[in-house]
C-alpha cells in the first residue's frame, strides 16, 4: 500500500513539474507592446507599438500593422509595404527582419 502511494504521488509530481516546463511566456503580440527605442541612419528614434499601429512620437505620425503570423508583422508606412520578422532576444530586445535590413530596437523603460 505504501509502495502504491508513493507511485501515485511520483506520477503527480511528474506531471506538475511537466505542466510547470510546458507553461509558456507572453506571445510576441504582447511583447510588442509598448515604447521601443532604435537608430535610424544615425538617428535615435522612440516607436510606440499599441495592438494595431505604430507611433512614431518624434513626428507625430502612426502607421498600422498587422500580424501575419505568429512571428511576421505587415506594416503599411504610407503606402509602402514593409514585412517583417520579428525576434525577441529577451523582453527588452528586439529584432526586425525586413527586405528592408535588419533593426535592434531596445524597450524603453516606462
């Protein structure tokens, strides 16, 4: 009986730490969220990412976007089409991929 009480408890144990690895973080949709900092041809710009545009706050102007999928955002600056892929190194980094080249933007902190 004792032996059986520890399988159980063995198998619960197992499964709680399985659930515990298999929890995930935010989504990209969610990091996204908020002031980003980046240079632009030499010059440092803030960009204001809300769920479905982007502030540029130095020039009073705002372009939408949308999500692709899970890892690729569309942007409309316009009327110029601009896809990019989107990597997180960690929440404060991020990295876009474009046609365009490649941008480092770094999240500023509120």
């Amino acid at each position: 009986m004792q032996s059986m009480i520890k399988t159980v408890l063995g198998v619960v144990l197992a499964g709680l730490l399985a659930a515990c690895a298999g929890t995930s973080g935010p989504s990209k949709q969610e990091l996204i969220l908020g002031t980003w900092q980046a240079d632009f041809a030499g010059q440092s710009i803030e960009l204001t990412y809300g769920p479905s545009e982007i502030a540029v706050d130095a020039f009073g102007v705002a372009f939408p976007y949308e999500w692709v999928d899970a890892d690729t955002i569309k942007l409309d600056a316009m009327g110029q089409e601009v896809i990019s892929t989107v990597e997180f190194v960690s929440n404060d980094e991020m990295i876009q991929r474009s046609a365009q080249g490649e941008q480092t933007l770094y999240r500023v902190s509120p």
